[in-house]
C-alpha cells in the first residue's frame, strides 16, 4: 500500500516554514506555528481546523490548496488524517437514529440523495464495514463533510463540535482514484 504525502506551509500561497508527512498528524502547532495553504504530493488526505481530529474536516486529493478559507474552513489547519487507499468492495449500514435505531439501509454505493433513495431524513448512526466513506451535509455531495473508516458509529452528536448537530444528506467512497 503506498502512503500520500502532504507539505503543510505557515502561510498561504506556499509560503513561510513548511513540514511534510505521510501519516496522521494530530498537531500540526508542533511542526509550525500556524498552517494556511497545503500541498498534496499523493494520496487522500483529510484536513482539519482544530487538534486531535476534530471540528470542521475537509478532503483534500492530489493538488494545491494555496488559501485555508478557499477550502472552506473558518481557521487555520490545525490536525490531517492520512486516507488508506482501499480496494475491494464498500459497505455501510446507515441508521435513521442514534445506536443503530430506526430505519436502516446497507449501501455499497455513494448516494447522491438520502431523501430521494431511501425516504430517510437523517442518519445519526452507521456501522462501515469495508471502505472509508465521507458524508455530507447536504444533498450532491456538497457542505461540510465528516470522514469515515470502517467502525462504528453510534451516535454522531458525541463526534464533537458542531459535526454531531448536523444532518447529512449525501455520502461518498473514497476511491483508488485520489
């Protein structure tokens, strides 16, 4: 299995003092004082703007993020999350309520629409069995976005910050073709 590799730089554009990695990092402060643009070599990667993991998440992919507020995030990348690369088949069972209660549908495809395909009007739990999957807060694959590796799930709300408050309305495979 080959690792991605991203270059972190204090300042946006690719400037100032940078630090690159292959792995996980859940303080990027221990590297730089501050990081603002990023630069993905190779691999999947998610980003986040607060240590450990956690707040807003953003996926970054193969290329060049010369400005942390273009992608969407309120401060500076703080903690990244290295996406293994998987194959082989997908599998998720989502939950209309917390601790796998309510409705449940197994998906082993990305949903555009979780309304329109399964009649459901949020999911507060899942269990993934085989892939990493990124749901989103709206419908086509579009607003913040939470990642996902195979566990499960319980209960959304305790993920931390604002995540566990939202609904999510669509969801994604991660890919080989990152």
């Amino acid at each position: 299995m080959t690792m991605g590799k991203i270059t972190f730089y204090e300042d946006r554009n690719f400037q100032g003092r940078s630090y690159e990695t292959s792995s996980d990092c859940p303080e990027l402060t221990s590297y730089l004082s501050r990081c603002n643009s990023c630069r993905v070599e190779s691999g999947c990667f998610m980003v986040y703007d607060r240590s450990n993991f956690q707040g807003n998440q953003y996926f970054v992919r193969r290329g060049e993020y010369g400005d942390h507020q273009r992608m969407g995030m309120s401060d500076c990348i703080r903690s990244c999350r290295n996406i293994p690369m998987h194959s082989g088949q997908f599998r998720m069972r989502i939950y209309e309520r917390e601790n796998f209660g309510g409705q449940m549908h197994e998906m082993m495809d990305d949903c555009e629409n979780m309304m329109d395909r399964y009649r459901m009007s949020d999911c507060q739990s899942c269990n993934v069995m085989d892939g990493h999957w990124l749901m989103y807060e709206q419908p086509n694959y579009k607003g913040r976005q939470m990642y996902l590796r195979p566990a499960e799930y319980r209960n959304f709300s305790n993920m931390g910050g604002s995540m566990g408050n939202m609904k999510w309305q669509s969801m994604r495979r991660i890919m080989d073709s990152c």
